[in-house]
C-alpha cells in the first residue's frame, strides 16, 4: 500500500504539471478557426475539471486508491498536449484527421469528467469505513493509532499528535514561552525538561494543536515517543509510515541514519515541526543524530526529564501556581456545589502537600472526588505527620502511593488489576483483550464487562486512561472490546512496578523480567532461586536476543505474558512443565510477523484455556502438530495467517477441539476463513473484525451449530453470507457492521430462530432485506443507520418485539491528515 500511496503523490504531482500545459497550449492557440469547434469543446471540459484536479492532486497526498484515476487523465493530458502541437503546424486534409482525434480526446476527457465525479461519492463513503477502521487508533494513539499497518510496531497511530486532556490550566504562559523559544532565528532544538508528572506531554501536545503552530507547520507535525529504551530504527519507521511511503528495513545504524537523512531533506522542503517525546537520559544518541541532520526549516522540541544543555538552552517548565493548582483539584475532584460546605482551608492544604505536580493533584483529587470530609480530613492528617514537600520523584510516588492505599482499604480487587498494569513494556497501549484473559485465569472475573468496568473505575481515579479507538459512539456497547486499550503515565507505572517488587523476589506474586540482549539478571545465572512462587511472570526481550534460555521454575504461574522484538524467537523450554498455566500471551514488537520455531511446547501444559497471539506468523506455529484439549479461548491479533491453517500439520479440529471463542482482528492477509473451522463444533463464539481482505466464509459454517455470537465487524470486502448460516439455530447475535460490500443477506435468514441481536451499520450496498426476516420472532434489537433503517419499515408493523437502535455516525476527517495505517 506504501508502494501505491508514493505513486499517487508522484502521479499527482505529474498530472498537475501536464493539466496546466495542457491549459497553457490552448490559451496559445490561435488562427485555428477549422477546430473551433472541437477546442471550444475541450476549453469548456478542462474548466469543468480544473477544480476536481486541485482536488485529486491534494488528497493524492493524502489517500490510496486514485493511483488508476490520475495516471489515466495524465496520460490523455500528455497525449492533448502533442496533438495540439501538431493540429497548429498541420495543413491540408491533414487538418481533417486532426480534428476527429480532438473529437475523441473531448470525449475522453468527458469520460474521466464523469469518473472523477463519481469518484468523488466513493471516496466519501469509502471514507466514512476507513475512519471507523482507523480513527483514533486514530490518536497517539494519545492519538498514537488507527486501521493499522499490521507491520507496525505499536497500534497506535503512527507519529500522530496524541490529544491533550479536556482540561488543562497554567500552560498558557509556558505555551506562549515555547512558541517565542520555537520561532527563534537559529534555534533548531528545544529541550523540555521537568520531572515526571509536571505535564511536558500535555504542554508538547498542546503546542502541537496550537492554531498559529498549525497554521505554519500545516500536517507536517510528527509525534514521535521515544521512551526509556530509545530504538532509532523503529524512530526512522515511524516517520515514514507518517508520509505513507514505504518502510524502510534497516541492516544497520548507517543505513537508518541515511535514511532519516533522506527523510528529513525530503519533508524538511515546507516548514516542520518533529516531537521527541519522553527522551531518556542515555538517549543523547538519539539527538545527536537529530541535530547533526538538522535542516533550516525543521524544528525539534524534545521533552525530557533531563536537560540535555549541549543540544541548547532547555525550557524549564514549572509546577503549577497555588491558583492553578487549587483550579485542577477542584475539577479533579468535581467539588462543584460540595465546595459551599467544604472549608477552603481543606483543599488548600491537600493541593500544598503535591507541590503543584498535575499528575499529583488530578490523581489525588479523583480519589477524593465523592468521598465524606472526613477521608479528607484522615488524608492531610496522615501527611501531616511526614515531610509536605515534594523534594524528589520518590516523594511525588509517596504522594500517589497514599491514592492506591484507598483503594487498598475500599476496592481491593481493583488495586491489584492495577498493579498487573505494571507487568507490560513502556509505552506500549495494553489491549483490555489481554488484561480480560488474565483476570478470567487470576481473580474469576469470567464476564467481560466486569474486566472493562474495572479499567473505568482506574480510568475515573486517574490512575490509568482507557482508550477507546473505533467510533466515538460507545455507549452504545456491544461487547467488543478489541478497539479497547489502556495507557498509563510513566511515574504511575512506575508506581505498579514497585508495588509487585515489595516483597523478596522468591515471595512476590507478580515476576517482571527485563533482558537486554542476552544478559539474563544474575539471580537468574547463577540459578539462585530454584523455583519462584509467581502467578503471573511477565518476560520482555529486545531486537538482540537469541532466544537462548536458562532454566526457570514457575510451578505456580498461571499467566505468562512474552513480549519480544525478533524476527525469530523461541519459547522458553520451562514452558512444558508449568503445569498451572492457564493464560498465554505472546506479543511480538518487531516490524514483520515473529516466527516461533517451537510453538509446540504448548502441547505439554495441561491446563491452558487462553492464548492470545500478536504478531505472529501463523504458518511458524502450524508446522508440528498440536493438541489443547483445555484451550478454550484464542485471539490472533495483526496476525499473519497465510496457509497456516491449510497446508501445515495442524489440524483445527484436532489442535483445538474444545475451544468455545476464537477471535481474529486486524489479520490484513486472511481471504478466506479455513474451511476447517467450521469443524470447531463446540464453538460459542466467533468474531473476525478489520479483516480487510476476507472475501468469504466456507460454505459449511453452518456446522457450527453451538454458535451464539457471530460477529464479522469491518470486513469491508466480504460480498454476503453463505446459505448454510441458516442452520446456527443458537445463534443470538449477528454482527455484520461496516461490510461496506454487503449485497443481500440470506434468503432463509428467517430461520435463525433463537437471533435477537442484529449489527448492521454501514451496509451501504444492502437494497432490501428477504421477505423471510418476518419469521425472526425472538429479534429484539437491530442497530443499523438511517439509510438501512429505510429498509426495516415495510416489515415494522409486524416485528412488533423489535427495537431499531438508529445510530448517527460521527463522521470525522481529520485522520486523512495522519495517514497512519
């Protein structure tokens, strides 16, 4: 898709130098009165398309699937040119045969006339499935994110700006102060340097939606977080999947750097504008590079705990104001009318002891937000018997530690799913999928939406954001959580980390394992520990691991999460004999699919019931046969399927024939579903969602008999249902949203007598609906837009149980400014 998306840059760019020739040469035609006729003709068309060319030429920059458009009116622009030049020299009967060809070339130009027309109405309803694929994945996803690049590091919207939050005080002056130090002659870097938790990000990202800084840089704003393990190459990547080109493999440091070179000579040619955010000491590499490729119209702002003083005078950003602190609390802890009968001195005294931090008063304020005074009055009681001044980043940890301790006295469950959030790397999104999985296995909690009730409640302490990446319409929940995921501050992960790392290593619950390269820690060397009695063991490895293990004892571990960043990896051989496991979760970081190369130690552990794959080449796994008799739930995330369920070892049936949910999200190369699947006979549920490229479902799917929940979301190029769907007599939910390639469904859908759940928003091709929907008697709820509801009207008076949830779509464009999958 990179290939085709710098195509259509350059054929725009071509197309628009040959219209205006084009234009030029019959402004210069003169004494031709024989073809009058005919050039009055194409004058009259070239007006009608010279406003449709501005607009193909720009969005060219923009989105794929105009490359056949463009080069064609190119092409035939080119040719008008010549033929121009030649009917001013002829003369003779040549000028006859002359004239019938600028005949034909009016004609073709009339015909693209009305392509580009009708053009035009595709793109926006093309569109209109692409934003809700993408869209604020489409944040960094924030906004860092959107429909992905399966390829890419992190969901997250490449290089996006991420929003500031809904409400901000006292960076006003900072921001003004930023801007003057941006705009400064000769300036090229500036270093935003604070402690954790003072609102670098929030001031980065705030400058970044700034009108006058919008109105100078246009979209030629990169947001890139570089975080504690600085990685140039996944940096350079980053910024290319921001222009759509495409994606650049490194072999080596020298080869990155030359093509960030090229990267910023190229971009650098208009005014821009690159955010570094989150750079770590010992990542002064990272700006070197930077600064020594700097170009003249290229501006780098850098947020950091340190200084960095050799790359430029660094930009102090201050705690907040007594003022503007008091201002953030009361809107953290929503005093609003409590505020008459709270005595000010209380608010005061608790906004005294976090010392202006924001992160401090926003997470302090929430945990207060609807409590008695007295938790109020017990709160700077406790303080007020310790130090109030927050000398370090120690002492802001101690300030948000006294927020989990309520937690720890009311909502004890809740504390402990906020420590897992600890278990994941830096500044990666945590899929809500996989935090479901674990705490099914850990705490019983078996219905989804308590898991996600959970990360609101996080959510609403300020102790975690839930990010939500599909449409912005989610109240009205459905149970798909995938577009689901949680970020977190560094100090309050920080703070999760040392709360799993407060007992002896050989007593905690929760094991975190960080390896650089191959260096294991020594307690691990020197195998100090037999065994460790952890339940869950998170283990993350970097691009320079070679999969070489030593021997672990986890008896007791009942979730094992691996993240990992080769191309090629292994499982940890101790993976046969944790005999307690119950939830596997392996999450490549690399830029391509991982092959595992011995998938089949799963086949040991007795008691798995969940795995979850990201990343992973699915034809690595399917070379040894398998056989989990206890699995019971698996995902595949950004997956490559390829073959790997059609010519390996592995048969579906036979590897998996008790699992009840299979879930397959953002599988870009998945065609067709196996025909194999339809032999999962226990199946309950089964959702295959942003599978762009599915075309069909096997014919037999209607041997699923146990299936309950079919939901195949954003499957734009899936043309219709096979017949057989009329046999899933269980099934009470269908969801078939944003098919945009829908055509008709099932003659005999009336015969899925146990339906009362429909999804079928976004099925723009659908003209009518079979007779037979009259027989869907347990139908309760069908949720469609307007145009679909159209189609529900003739069979209302019958459907009397029914209910049409009529859903306006929120149609936002500002990702097309992002180009981020």
């Amino acid at each position: 898709m990179c290939c085709v998306m710098a195509g259509v840059i350059i054929g725009g760019a071509r197309l628009s130098v040959t219209f205006w020739t084009l234009c030029d040469s019959l402004k210069q035609v003169k004494d031709m009165m024989v073809f009058k006729s005919q050039l009055g003709d194409i004058k009259s068309i070239m007006h009608s398309l010279e406003p449709l060319i501005k607009e193909m030429t720009e969005c060219g920059k923009e989105l794929d699937g105009q490359g056949e458009e463009l080069e064609n009116l190119r092409v035939d622009t080119e040719e008008g040119v010549e033929l121009i030049r030649k009917c001013s020299k002829a003369s003779g009967f040549k000028k006859f045969k002359y004239g019938s060809r600028l005949v034909e070339l009016g004609r073709s130009l009339q015909r693209l006339l009305g392509i580009l027309k009708v053009q035009g109405i595709r793109d926006v309803k093309m569109a209109l499935v692409s934003v809700r694929n993408i869209e604020n994945v489409v944040q960094r996803i924030e906004g860092n994110c959107v429909i992905q690049n399966i390829q890419s590091q992190k969901i997250e919207g490449w290089c996006a700006v991420p929003e500031p939050p809904t409400v901000t005080v006292g960076l006003d002056v900072p921001l003004r102060e930023l801007k003057m130090k941006l705009f400064t002659y000769g300036v090229s870097m500036v270093i935003v340097t604070a402690p954790g938790g003072c609102g670098k990000t929030t001031l980065a990202t705030k400058l970044c939606q700034d009108a006058e800084i919008k109105d100078k840089f246009k979209s030629n704003i990169f947001f890139v977080t570089v975080s504690k393990k600085a990685n140039l190459f996944l940096i350079v990547q980053e910024l290319y999947h921001r222009t759509g080109a495409k994606v650049p493999d490194f072999q080596s440091e020298v080869t990155a750097v030359s093509w960030l070179q090229q990267f910023l000579k190229q971009t650098g040619q208009n005014p821009m504008l690159l955010v570094l955010d989150d750079v770590w000491a010992g990542s002064e590499f990272i700006l070197e590079k930077f600064d020594k490729l700097k170009m003249t119209n290229c501006k780098i702002l850098v947020t950091s705990r340190s200084s960095f003083p050799r790359f430029g005078s660094p930009y102090y950003l201050e705690c907040l104001s007594e003022a503007d602190a008091v201002a953030l609390f009361h809107h953290a802890a929503s005093l609003g009318d409590r505020s008459s009968y709270i005595t000010e001195d209380l608010p005061r005294k608790i906004v005294e002891r976090c010392m202006g931090f924001p992160l401090a008063i926003t997470v302090v304020g929430r945990s207060l937000c609807g409590q008695p005074i007295e938790i109020w009055q017990k709160r700077v009681l406790e303080w007020s018997r310790g130090s109030s001044v927050l000398e370090s980043e120690h002492d802001l940890l101690d300030c948000l530690q006294s927020s989990l301790d309520v937690l720890d006295e009311e909502k004890p469950l809740i504390r402990e799913c906020f420590i897992d959030l600890g278990l994941f790397p830096e500044d990666q999104r945590i899929p809500a999928t996989v935090l479901i999985d674990m705490w099914a296995e850990l705490y019983g909690i078996h219905e989804d939406i308590s898991s996600i009730s959970h990360l609101y409640e996080l959510a609403s302490q300020s102790l975690a954001n839930l990010v939500v990446t599909s449409r912005k319409d989610n109240k009205y929940s459905d149970g798909y959580y995938t577009e689901h995921f949680v970020t977190q501050h560094d100090m309050l992960r920080e703070l999760a980390i040392r709360q799993m790392s407060q007992e002896p290593l050989q007593q905690r619950m929760r094991v975190k394992i960080d390896i650089c390269g191959d260096n294991l820690p020594m307690w691990w060397k020197e195998q100090k520990y037999q065994s460790l009695i952890a339940r869950v063991v998170s283990i993350s490895t970097d691009e320079e691991f070679s999969s070489t293990w030593q021997n672990l004892q986890l008896p007791e571990a009942e979730v094992l999460i691996l993240n990992f960043q080769t191309k090629y990896y292994a499982l940890p051989v101790f993976v046969e004999k944790m005999n307690k496991l119950k939830t596997l979760v392996l999450t490549s970081y690399s830029t391509s699919p991982t092959e595992l190369n011995n998938f089949q130690l799963v086949d040991s552990i007795p008691s798995l019931k969940r795995i979850r794959l990201e990343r992973i080449s699915i034809p690595s796994i399917s070379r040894y046969p398998i056989q989990l008799k206890s699995l019971k739930k698996i995902s595949l995330f950004m997956c490559c399927i390829g073959q790997g369920f059609g010519n390996g070892s592995i048969q579906i049936s036979e590897a998996f024939p008790n699992v009840v949910e299979m879930n397959i999200d953002y599988c870009n190369d998945l065609v067709e579903l196996p025909a194999q699947l339809c032999d999962l006979i226990q199946l309950k549920k089964l959702s295959v969602t942003n599978s762009h490229k599915l075309s069909a479902l096997p014919d037999d799917i209607g041997n699923l008999v146990n299936l309950e929940l079919l939901r195949l979301r954003s499957c734009t190029d899936l043309s219709e249902l096979p017949g057989s769907i009329r046999n899933l007599k269980k099934l009470n939910f269908l969801d078939i949203s944003d098919c945009f390639s829908m055509k008709e469904l099932p003659e005999d859908i009336g015969e899925l007598c146990s339906l009362e759940r429909l999804n079928m928003r976004q099925c723009s091709r659908l003209n009518e609906l079979p007779s037979s929907v009259l027989d869907l008697e347990h139908l309760k709820e069908v949720t469609c837009d307007e145009e679909t509801e159209i189609l529900w009207e003739p069979f209302l008076p019958y459907l009397t149980n029914m209910h049409i949830k009529v859903v306006k779509e929120d149609i936002n464009l500002n990702w097309l400014h992002k180009s981020h999958f």
